[in-house]
C-alpha cells in the first residue's frame, strides 16, 4: 500500500507548478501555511484570478483551465495534450 505524500512532499509539488506558472508570465501569490496552503494564480498583477493550486492530501490540486495545465504543468508530470 503506498503512504500519502507528507505536508512538505505536496507543499514541494504546488510551489513547482507555481513556479512554472511564473516562467509562463502568470503571477502567483501563496497564501497559509500547512496544509492550508494555496496558491493564487493571476494573469497579471492587478488582473483576475485564473487558477489556484492547493494540497488535497494526495499531492498538489489544481484548479483552473485544463488547457493551462497540460500546456504548463503537465509535461513536468509527464502528461501531455
């Protein structure tokens, strides 16, 4: 049986995906801390809120365009469109 990822593995995995969002041109704020933690994704600095990635006790969660994660994010898990 496999063991949930900790806090940190799944903290480690949503500021990897913020981060690839970043180099993409997106602006991302992290808000809480723990498993609290999210982070809010923004298409400019004072644009709207396009995304946001969380922990769900899994791994990182996302919520936002299915096109953003599989042109962003997805090739660094190794899925593509």
């Amino acid at each position: 049986m496999n063991a949930l990822p900790t806090i940190e593995t799944q903290a480690t995995q949503a500021a990897r995906w913020a981060s690839l969002l970043c180099q993409s041109g997106y602006i991302a704020e992290l808000h809480g801390s723990g498993f609290d933690q999210t982070w809010r994704i923004f298409a400019t600095w004072n644009g709207p809120q396009v995304a946001e990635i969380g922990l769900d006790g899994c791994g990182a969660s996302w919520s936002g365009t299915d096109e953003m994660w599989l042109t962003i994010i997805g090739p660094s898990e190794g899925v593509s469109a």
